[in-house]
C-alpha cells in the first residue's frame, strides 16, 4: 500500500483484497472530519467508498492478486472529490441502479445495491471508462455547516 499527499491531494494504492477498502474509506473519513462534514455525512461518505473499492475489486479487477485500486481524494474549499479507479477492461455499458420491486419479488437477481448505495449518499457520481484502461466511480460530496 503506497499513500502519497501533495497540497490537496491524497493518493491511495490499495490490494484488490476485501479488508483493503477500510483504508479508503478511513482516510476519508479523516480528510471529511478535517474540512468540517457533520458526521452524519462523513458515514455516507465512507459507505460510497466502501461500496465503489469493493465493486472494483471485484467487478473491474476480479480480485487478481497483481491488481491495485486507486483512490485520490481532492480537497477543496466547499466540497470532497473522491475517485476510486480499477485496471478492469473498462465498463459493459450503462451502470444501472437494481429494480428493487423484481428483487423484492425474486424475480431478478439481488445485486446492484452498491451503486444505488453510492447514488444516493453522494451529491454527485459519475461511472465512466478511461482510454488508459479501468473503471472510475468519480463521486462528490459538498460540505454543509
């Protein structure tokens, strides 16, 4: 694990390895408590976080050992950016939120609540493929005092 900080940045480099994505989501929490986030947003902040570094660990670099999620947190005045980026071959298509009343009724698969988590605990998101190869889960979160 390598964290390096520049002026308003924090860079992770984290195992593709449940237990991992604590890291992310404490050192988040710590950069969120500094910049004044009440705490009941601070847990919204690190459930997105936990719920984006395991769907990369999982779903963009299916667990392989040699295979790293990066997490950047950029601090700004009024709001937190936090990118958590796979190796993964890059997204099937559009990343849609589970349809909860098939779930309910077992008529679909229960998966897909990590990205409804993270839909509706941040203020912004957006799920997208970089040319250089992975998957970002950019998310947002503006301070409130």
């Amino acid at each position: 694990m390598a964290v390096r900080r520049t002026k308003n940045l924090i860079e992770l480099h984290i195992p593709s390895k449940l237990g991992y994505e604590k890291v992310a989501m404490d050192s988040a929490a710590a950069a969120a408590r500094m910049m004044g986030f009440h705490e009941s947003r601070v847990e919204d902040l690190k459930t997105a976080i936990s719920e984006a570094c395991t769907n990369a660990m999982e779903h963009g670099n299916r667990f392989g050992k040699e295979t790293k999620v990066m997490v950047t947190l950029e601090i700004a005045r009024t709001k937190l950016e936090v990118n958590v980026k796979d190796q993964g071959r890059g997204l099937a298509g559009k990343v849609n939120s589970p349809d909860i009343e098939r779930q309910v009724s077992d008529a679909a698969e229960n998966r897909g609540w990590g990205i409804f988590l993270i839909r509706n605990l941040v203020d912004e998101v957006e799920f997208k493929s970089v040319p250089d190869g992975g998957n970002v889960t950019r998310m947002v979160i503006h301070v409130t005092h």
